[in-house]
C-alpha cells in the first residue's frame, strides 16, 4: 500500500448522490453531468496514477455562469469540488475524494480576444497549452511557457501550478507571463483579476491565485501575454562524461553573463531511452546539455561562442551545433518526448524539486547515492537553468514494496533539494505527492499563514481536499 492517507469520505454525501446529481442537473444541460460510475472511472486520477478514486460526479461546464451555477450549488449542498484541467498534474492535483464532484474544463475551450497591438491573448482555461501559440503565430508571435505535456496541459492547469517549461529560463514561468483571470469562487462569486493592461491596482491577488492549486477558485478565462517570435534560435548539445561536470558546466554559463532561452539536461539513462523513441541522434554520453540562444544570425553566433568557450574548460566529450530548422526541430522533439519515453521502459515517479544553480554537482552526485542506497535507478532530466530538477524515479508498479520504496526515495531527494537551499516543487505544484513534506520546507506558523488565505477565499474548505497541506494540521479547518 502506498504511504499517501487520504481523508475518510462523508457518507452523509455519499448517501445524498442522486440528489445532488439531480440538483446538478437542474443547473447545467444534463449532458454536462457525468455519474454513472462506469463514466466517472475515467476521473478516478490524474498523470500520478499509483493513487485513484472514483469521484462522486463530473461536470463539464462550458461557460463561466455554468462554472458559477455549478460552484454555487455544490457550496449549497456541501459538497467538495475538485478542479480538473487535462489531468497531466503529476502531483496528483486533482486526485477526487470519493465524496467530491470534479469539475473539468476541458469544454471551456474557447479563444476570446486576440490583441497584438497590447500584446495578448484571452482564452477560456480549457484550451491547451501549445493551442495558445497556434492561436497567434500566423501574427508573429508566440506564448513562452512551454511545458513538456504542453501538447495536451491545459492552461487551466497552469495557471494552477505555475507551470514553466524548456524555454523558462529566459521567459519566466506562468505568473510571469499571466495577466489576468476570470474566476469563480468556492461559493459561485464571479471575479476579475488583472486584465489586459501592464500591471494591477492594489494587492497582488494574481500572484495569489497563480500556483494556488485549484485551493482558491476555479480560473474560467486567463489574459496571456504572448511575445513577438525571435528572428532565428539555434541549439547546441553538449555532451560529458560526468554528471556532475556537466551541472558545474551550467552554473558557470550562468555565471558568465550569457542568457540562454533554455538549458536542458539529460542523464545516460534518459538519452538512451529518449534516443531509441524519436531517434534525435543524441551523442552516446553520460550527461547531456541541450542549451538554445535566439536573436538575429550575429547575435547567436556572438552567445554561442561565449558559451562554448565556458563548456570547452570542462573538456566536454562532445560540441555539437544545429546544422538547420528540421536539426533542431529534432533536438528538441527527443527532449519534448523524455517523460514518454522513459514510459515505455518502467513505471516511474517524476518530482520536481527545485535548487540553486551552484549545487547542481553536488544534488546530482548525492541522488546517485541514494539510488544505491534505495536499489531503484533514477534518471534525471529537468530545467537546469534554473535549477528545476525532474528525478524519474524507476520502480514495478506490480512488485509489492516497490512503490513504498519509491516514495521515499524521492521523500529524500525532495529534502536534500531544500536542504542545500532549494524547495519542494518548481512546476509540479504540492498536490498528494509532496503534502506530507511541507514541513521540511515550512514551518507549523508558515502553514498557518497559507491556510490563513484559504480561509478567507474557501472558508468552508471545500475546494480541492486533502492537497498542499499534511492532514494531520488541515484536517480541523475541514471539521470546523
């Protein structure tokens, strides 16, 4: 059994299902409502999928007022509601209780307003991540964050965790390129934050609601800053013979003054896997760095050479610069597929705990300990730019034992990635995965303060249960 308690359910709701179903119904067209338990499985569990349970019900809404009709009934009822992008979370963040109704956006799929002239994009939360771009790059432009899963990740989610992706490191992550929503509140209260304008008035609550989990409304619209696309962008793979070598590599690039659009890196493990999926023709090394610069023909040359004379005093194995637009389409098609790819070898955990640059060496020369210590490989591919690690933690999802193993396998990288000053997650957000461990991160009062915020947008705590906080110090706020 895994080590992740989730809360008992209210069977006083659970008793109460055909009425809330009905009452559910009376609300929104009733094919919007999905109760047959045949039908709810599908809901059962998000990209984490060592944890399942069958929610109560679904609804799928296709406006904002059916979102608030929804929320404004369930709040009346009691019932806790679970929010739902595509369900790529690997966090488990929108993991249901058997006595919540998850709500999905998938059918809140529209493009609103397009304004090139200001610089954004507004959309309903449902649409996915890459159709932002779609929407806007026969104008010359383009959404920056770019999650792996950005194919299927809906912005909904994003916004949720604040996802970030390759390109981040020069970008920013989601909040840095969110310019307002439109959401409804736990007791169906329709707000608007931000706006299509440069920055808002008064207390950062955009701040507040990006990387909130789904704990503190449901986004319906997001307002998206989308960027004109670069001249021209060329990657450059650096291959070595030594992981840690290759994470002093990155901290000196950093270091030099140059910024990249993005630093990627690959472990053997994960190049070889990634290799034999897309067949990128990644170099045969033990570490590899895929780092990408943009701007005009000069400015490329100009950067790549001050980065390739930083890899060149790590006596890299092997520099290797795209030839063409189809090269580094590849590249990057290998690196877009590593989750996928390392699928097909083993079930695994993927984390995402975040460091400073400076310690990369020495995190990755310590998880290689722990993958001895623990008796499960690990491979590591992530963000190194900014330090966003994604340790793929490999274990047999039908061997007794294995997936204890591999949570606390990962318990301990989690805590050596705060130890040596970094936190928990940089993308993948807290969900069910890393509830347990705020505490190594936070303090009783600093969880204190965040569940503060809760209770004053959800004061009923009915909005996405038994994440972000241990329940053992969530559970009262639930009961009271």
């Amino acid at each position: 059994m895994s080590t992740i308690a989730m809360p008992l359910p209210d069977e006083q709701i659970l008793e109460r299902k055909g009425a809330i179903v009905t009452a559910l119904e009376a609300v929104v067209p009733p094919d919007c409502v999905i109760s047959d338990p045949a039908e709810t499985k599908a809901y059962e569990c998000d990209a984490l999928t060592a944890y399942r349970c069958p929610p109560l019900a679904a609804v799928l809404p296709r406006t904002t007022q059916e979102v608030a009709v929804v929320m404004k009934t369930c709040h009346a009822l009691g019932v806790p509601v679970v929010p739902r992008g595509s369900g790529t979370s690997l966090a488990g963040g929108a993991l249901p209780t058997a006595d919540s109704v998850i709500l999905g956006t998938a059918r809140l799929n529209g493009v609103l307003e397009i304004d090139t002239a200001n610089r954004f994009i507004r959309v309903q939360t449902g649409v996915t991540n890459l159709s932002v771009t779609g929407a806007v790059e026969d104008r010359g432009f383009f959404y920056a964050p770019d999650p792996s899963s950005q194919l299927a990740c809906a912005i909904a989610g994003n916004i949720a965790m604040n996802s970030g992706g390759a390109h981040c490191l020069k970008y920013g992550v989601t909040t840095n390129n969110l310019m307002g929503v439109r959401m409804v509140m736990a007791d169906g209260e329709i707000v608007e934050l931000g706006g299509g304008h440069l920055d808002a008035s008064g207390y950062d609550l955009l701040g507040v609601m990006c990387g909130s989990e789904g704990q503190l409304g449901i986004v319906t619209e997001a307002t998206l800053r989308i960027l004109p696309k670069p001249e021209g962008a060329r990657p450059v793979l650096i291959g070595f013979d030594s992981p840690e070598v290759a994470g002093e590599c990155v901290a000196d690039i950093i270091k030099s003054g140059v910024l990249p659009v993005a630093i990627e890196y690959m472990d053997r493990l994960c190049i070889q896997a990634t290799d034999d999926f897309s067949g990128a023709g990644y170099p045969d090394v033990d570490a590899l760095l895929i780092v990408e610069v943009e701007g005009s023909d000069a400015e490329i040359d100009e950067q790549l050479e001050k980065v390739l004379a930083v890899a060149r005093r790590h006596n890299p194995v092997e520099l290797r610069q795209s030839g063409s637009a189809q090269e580094s389409a590849l590249i990057w098609k290998g690196r877009k597929a590593a989750f996928g790819a390392m699928g097909q070898i083993n079930d695994y955990l993927c984390l995402d705990g975040t460091v400073p640059v400076s310690q990369l060496p020495k995190v990755l020369r310590r998880t290689g300990e722990l993958s001895k210590i623990h008796g499960l490989e690990c491979a590591n591919v992530f963000h190194a730019g900014d330090g966003n690690m994604h340790p793929l933690i490999l274990f047999d999802a039908n061997a007794p034992g294995d997936l204890e193993r591999a949570e606390a396998f990962g318990a301990d990288i989690l805590k050596l990635c705060v130890e040596v000053g970094g936190c928990l997650t940089g993308e993948h957000g807290v969900g069910i995965e890393k509830r347990d461990l705020m505490g190594e991160q936070y303090s009783t009062a600093d969880m204190e303060a965040q569940m503060g915020v809760k209770d004053c947008f959800d004061p009923d705590w009915l909005l996405n249960p038994a994440k972000v906080f241990p329940l053992h110090i969530s559970a009262s706020r639930r009961a009271g």
